[in-house]
C-alpha cells in the first residue's frame, strides 16, 4: 500500500549539532528554520527532530523534565510553532522524538513521585533493597552498571535502564498511559506528522526477578518486547495515533525479526517501521565497541533476511548513536568521497523509507578528538571507566572508544570551511572536526561531482521511480567484496552492485548505467575500487 511517508526521505537532525543561530555555541530551533531551504533542496520530505524538550541534559535531551516545553537552549514553543510553519511551507513533514521509557529525575513527577505517600509514587518502579542490604534484583543498564539508585529521602530504590538520572516510568500504572497519551497529542495538534520512538520495546517491565547471568544486560528477558509492551502500543494507536495522519518508527533493542513482525506488520495495529541494529552489526561482536572483520556476503545475508522478511523497513545507516558510516564500513581517507557514494547507492536502492542523518551527505566522518576530556558521552565514558576497572590499559580503551563512540556522531554539521564550520561564531559544545576544512555543504554545493550532488541525485532517482521504492528485492550474488542485488516491479528492473574494496573486481553483468559514483555510462563486467553502479533492465551474461 503506497503511504505518504513510503514516498518521502526522511533526515535527522540532532538539534544542538545542527546549526547555532544566537553564537552561544549550540544549535536552536531558529537555527534549523534558517536551513530548511538547504535540506528541501536536498529532498527530504521529513525531518526527525532529535529531542528539544526542557531537560536537565544529563544524556543529551534524552532525560526529560518536561514534555510540553522547549529546552530554553534551542528556544521557546513559539519558535517550535514557527518551525512547523516553515517546514510546512516547504511541504516538510516534522516527526518528534518520543523518550517515554524514562523521564529525567529532575521531572516533577519524579520530584513528588520520591514521597511515600504521593499520588505519582507509583510513576516510577520503587523498591526496597534485599535483606543483606543488595539491590532489589541484579539487573545491569545499558549505561553499563546497576540499574538500581538508592534515594536517600525515600529510603528505597528507583530503577533506571539507563543513567541515574533517568528514572523508568512504571507502563503497569494505567495514569502514566494517560499521560502518554496527553503528550501525544499536544504535538500532534500542534502540527507533529508522527514520532521516533526511543527504546520502545522496552517499557513494560513484567516482573523485576533477578536475570539470568550475562555478560551484558542482565534481566533483559524481564523487559525487552514483553506482552505488555504490545498492549501498551496498540492501546496508543487505537485511542490516539489512528486519529491523526501520521506514522510512528520504533528504535527497538536487539529485536530479531520475529520480534519486529510483532512490532510493526500492519495488521498488528502497533508499530509501522522500526530501527533494527542487525547490519551495522555484522562487523562487531556483542555491541558496537568489539570489533571483527567486515565481509560483504554477511551484510547482504542481513540486508536479504530484512528486505523479504519485513513488509516495510526503515532503511539507515547513521543516528546520533552510531560511528559514521564513512569511517565504519568505508574508507574515509583513501577513498572518502567514493566509499561514501557507494553506502548512499546502497541505501537509496534498499526497500524502505530512508533516513538520512545530518552531515551523512557530505560524507562526514568520525572525531579526530584524541583524548576521553574532549568528549561530552555519557555512555562512552562509563564504559571506559567500566574497562578500567579491569586493568585494561589507556591506550586500548581510547582505542576501543574513539572507533565506536557516540559523539563521532554528534560533532557540529560542517557547513562552511569558515571559523566554527559555518556551525557558530561561538564555542561550540563538542568539538568540530577539523577536516571542516575540506569535507563541508558550501564546498560541495559548488560541485557537480560531490558527495552531495550525488545524494541529491540519488532521491530524486528514487522518488522517480516506483521500483525503487516498492519493487521486490532479490540477492543476486556475493563475495567478502562485492555485492548484487536486484529491485524489480512489473517490467522494470534494476541490478545493484557494489565493490567494498581497494581493488578492481570482475562480476557477470553488463549493460547501461542508471547512476554510478564514477560517473560512467556503460558496465562492462569490472568494477573500480569502491565502485557503486545501479543498472537498469540488465541481462545477466550467459555463463
């Protein structure tokens, strides 16, 4: 079934790293209004719009004091109503980011929640400790460490999945739904086209038993995709979300496809896409921070095992949580600006609704930071501190963490090679990568052969063509360097084939050039390094 949001690309916009307009060194509301016209030129039909609600910024905006405001940092709810105006002069779609697993501890339900006796006790998941004086379970957060914070004042534990200072909302207490539910259409009345979900099959905890031993995230099996979990989303589309023109797109923790069947195949009523990490895995061990080596033929197998199974995908590559993927899967110094192109074919000629993050196309890399003081993550520096407490050496936790890291993602969006990237005259709040100097927007608008022209070469190819966009995906071939596949609808069909090497590589097709990132006509069966070409109605050579 064709949707409105199938048809468009959606572009995330992490606020405080997009562009500062007052010079205080972080990025606003008035500031992404004065970019619009960039990213309507670019293609995007949509925007997420990382969190600008009022918060504490103990993880980024990500722990909420308060849903129906604006961090003053990024602005006021006057100027949220003016960007809504403004995208909507560009026909731009805006989705929200909904943090809803967690508030902030300095939310003023959690405030009056730490009193025995309030009426928001029961807002958050409160318990005594164990009798030898433990926590209540032995559960481990994904911030690494115990999810339990004793509260002095209470004389009990909260439980947070995540940091301290953010305390899990309790999904079993039927307010906080209806509270859910006020906040959902606040903004959707007020002009919202839908929301990202943050973490959302993990609200509903089932029971607070301890877990089985494991290396990381222990007590998963007490909360992640619970029954109760699915309830609580169909109860949000039936009584709200079905009410509006809109679409929602989970993140999901470690779903494996049957588990994203139950979160969001239309007939579930649920979910209608979610972030899966499966593909940006294929080169790790466990999570992100342990590495392997990178074989196409894996990255295929998962790109296959989604694109049939799923009847629709969300199709990225970069967030504010993930390396960019120039430096992960590509060659961001031999070959920047072809390596770049060749994820961007790969990802505009998925099945799917893709989403771009700000920078991904001009190719922006990862930091060139080189110690732990110049990063702001929360989440890298308990993790280093975590592999500390093994005696594993400085040298080798740097290692690990400059690879993998959070902030690779959130420097401030390069768009000049001006002082401050064209970001801010100010000092920015993370630092900016000094490749700014050659990796920028103005530089590259200026140039037909640029990673950006061909982003915008690559939607407006796609947006031309219902193939690309519906058509059935099918493998065609792979090795550990290259990869083919195949979009076909009626009697259109296009060949996809991509080389992840340094060398030349020799496959069995041929035929004319729909769009390269070598800018070649014609494929005569030898791909360059690092080449993408996307060929239209081609034949396969008989053997």
């Amino acid at each position: 079934m064709k949707q409105w949001w199938k048809e468009r690309v959606v572009y995330q916009i992490y606020p405080r790293s997009f562009q500062d307009s007052n010079g205080d060194g972080i990025g606003d509301i008035p500031g992404i209004i004065s970019r619009l016209d960039e990213l309507k030129d670019l293609g995007v039909g949509i925007i997420w719009l990382s969190p600008v609600y009022a918060s504490p910024d103990a993880d980024n905006g990500y722990d909420i004091s308060d849903y129906m405001d604006i961090n003053p940092k990024f602005g006021t709810l006057e100027d949220m109503d003016r960007l809504f105006a403004e995208a909507e002069k560009r026909d731009i779609k805006i989705i929200m980011d909904l943090v809803i697993n967690h508030t902030s501890d300095e939310h003023r339900w959690f405030s009056e929640s730490r009193k025995k006796d309030s009426p928001y006790r029961d807002y958050y998941i409160w318990r005594e400790g164990k009798k030898n004086g433990r926590p209540p379970n032995n559960w481990t957060s994904f911030f690494m460490g115990n999810v339990w914070e004793y509260d002095e004042q209470s004389g009990e534990y909260y439980l947070h999945l995540f940091d301290k200072k953010q305390p899990d909302l309790n999904f079993r207490n039927p307010k906080v739904i209806r509270e859910v539910k006020d906040i959902l259409r606040f903004w959707l009345d007020r002009g919202a086209s839908g929301f990202r979900c943050d973490v959302i099959n993990v609200i509903y905890k089932t029971t607070l038993d301890d877990g089985k031993r494991a290396i990381i995230l222990q007590g998963l099996e007490h909360y992640r995709s619970q029954e109760g979990n699915h309830e609580i989303l169909r109860e949000l589309r039936h009584d709200v979300l079905s009410k509006y023109d809109c679409f929602t797109v989970g993140e999901t923790v470690m779903v494996d496809l049957e588990d994203a069947k139950e979160l969001c195949e239309p007939e579930r009523e649920e979910l209608d896409m979610v972030f899966y990490f499966d593909h940006l895995e294929v080169d790790r061990r466990i999570s992100r921070y342990f590495p392997k080596k990178f074989k196409a033929n894996k990255l295929l197998d998962v790109l296959t095992k989604w694109q049939q199974g799923l009847s629709w995908n969300a199709i990225y590559l970069e967030n504010h949580d993930q390396p960019r993927i120039v430096s992960h899967f590509g060659d961001d110094v031999r070959y920047h600006e072809r390596s770049a192109k060749l994820l961007g074919t790969m990802q505009f000629t998925l099945r799917g609704t893709p989403f771009v993050y700000q920078g991904q196309e001009i190719g922006m890399t990862n930091f060139d930071f080189t110690g732990m003081s110049q990063l702001n993550d929360v989440e890298s520096h308990n993790i280093y501190n975590l592999m500390g407490k093994f005696f594993l050496p400085a040298s080798f936790r740097w290692k690990i963490i400059k690879s993998s890291s959070r902030d690779n993602a959130r420097t401030p969006m390069q768009w000049s090679a001006k002082l401050g990237a064209g970001f801010t005259i100010g000092m920015p709040w993370l630092g900016i990568n000094q490749n700014y100097h050659t990796i920028n927007y103005a530089d590259q608008k200026q140039q037909p052969e640029s990673i950006l022209s061909y982003y915008k070469q690559l939607i407006a190819l796609r947006s031309s063509s219902d193939t690309l966009r519906y058509g059935v995906f099918t493998p065609l071939y792979s090795d550990r360097h290259v990869i083919a596949y195949a979009r076909k609808q009626n009697n259109e069909q296009y060949i996809i084939i991509l080389n992840f090497s340094d060398e030349n590589k020799k496959v069995n097709y041929r035929g004319d050039i729909a769009i390269s990132n070598t800018g070649r006509n014609e494929f005569h069966g030898e791909l360059m390094p690092w080449e993408a070409v996307v060929l239209k109605q081609c034949d396969k050579e008989v053997q």
